[in-house]
C-alpha cells in the first residue's frame, strides 16, 4: 500500500513510510492502538484517515481551515520500522525536503526514551518550498515501539523567509503570536505526545441482586 498524501508535502514522509513497508496487516500490541491526544486551541477536523497493511495514517486541520489551503496541519502515522531508529528517520525527511529549499534548516535532534520507547525530536525550516509563495515550518516527533514507528507532525503554512548563513532564521513575516504557538506546540511534542498502554478498561458493573 502507497501512503502519498495528495498534499505534495505530506508525501515526502509518507511515500518513505510506504517503501519501507512490506509485511502485511497483523494483530497489533497494546500500544499501537495509542490515538494522539489533539493539541489545545480550535477544534481539528480531520481530513484524511487510511489504514490497512500495517499502516495507519491521519490527517487534521484547524476547524475553518480549508484542505488545499490550511495554514497549519497535524499529521499522524505509524508504520513498519524495519531497521531505522527514530532520529535516523527524521534525518531521512530533513534530507528529502531540503532537495525543495533553497533556504533550508533544522533544529538540533533531542533523543530519548520513555516508557521502553526511544524517541527524537526535531523542528525543520524551509524558507520557501519550491517556487510557492510560502515555506514551512514542521516540528516533528518519531517514536519506535518494537517494530513499529509512530511519527507526529505540525506544520505551519508562513510567509517565506530567510535563513542566515549561520543557520538562524529570519521571520521577518511572522507574528509573535505565531513564533509563541510553534515553541508551544514543540513542547507538546516533547512532553505529551508520548504513547504507552492503554488505560485499564473499567471493571464490569455488578449484578442486580
């Protein structure tokens, strides 16, 4: 199964997520039926939701975001590891979506583990992405739980910008409401987005007598 999102950038992690995938659809542990607790602020509508051969991914936009032109998205996905941890993962993706920014640079990776589960986390900045009035911002988290690897993703729509040859951006564009939501929603990532068993399932109610 292919997982190309129809959004040009969304493809770049998932058409990697689906070539590494080839083992078929199994009984999945505990963990892998974890649902992402959605960030504060205005409601999420999602607008893509595909499972099946292993792989499971979700897409949300901002209630009143439209899908072609939302400004900001959070993309969910879990899928076969196979040998990649997950900073060698994130470092796949920065790669991929360098190759369409001139103006291009990342974060420093935190790695980690919590609950038996090593993690990285990692915000990328991409000046302008093509020839399209815009770049991105896209702070992502990948976690690997055994064979699999769950990665979550916010990205926001700017206007271009400029990354200096020291590798610090310029938002010349940007508010210092939107800087204030991105450093937010890393903190989210790093402190909440963190997936592990399932609550205890409550116990069945008594008999009448």
């Amino acid at each position: 199964m292919n997982v190309i999102a129809t959004r040009l950038l969304a493809g770049t992690s998932a058409l990697f997520a689906g070539l590494l995938l080839a083992a078929g659809a199994r009984a999945d542990a505990p963990t892998l039926d974890w649902r992402l607790p959605l960030p504060p602020g205005p409601g999420w509508r999602i607008i893509d939701l595909r499972e099946g051969n292993g792989i499971r991914h979700e897409e949300y936009v901002p209630r009143g975001q439209g899908i072609d032109d939302y400004r900001d998205r959070l993309l969910v996905q879990r899928f076969v590891a196979q040998d990649l941890d997950p900073e060698a993962y994130l470092g796949h993706i920065a790669a991929g979506l360098a190759k369409h920014c001139p103006a291009f640079t990342t974060s420093g990776v935190v790695i980690g583990a919590r609950d038996g589960m090593a993690h990285a986390t990692r915000t990328a900045y991409c000046g302008r992405f093509d020839a399209r009035p815009y770049g991105y911002v896209i702070a992502q988290k990948a976690i690997r739980d055994g064979e699999h690897l769950f990665v979550v993703e916010r990205e926001w729509r700017l206007a271009p910008f400029d990354v200096g040859a020291d590798g610090m951006v310029n938002f010349d564009a940007a508010d210092e409401a939107q800087k204030r939501e991105i450093r937010l929603a890393v903190r989210w990532l790093t402190e909440q987005v963190n997936p592990g068993p399932p609550p205890p399932a409550p116990p069945p109610p008594r008999p009448r007598r």
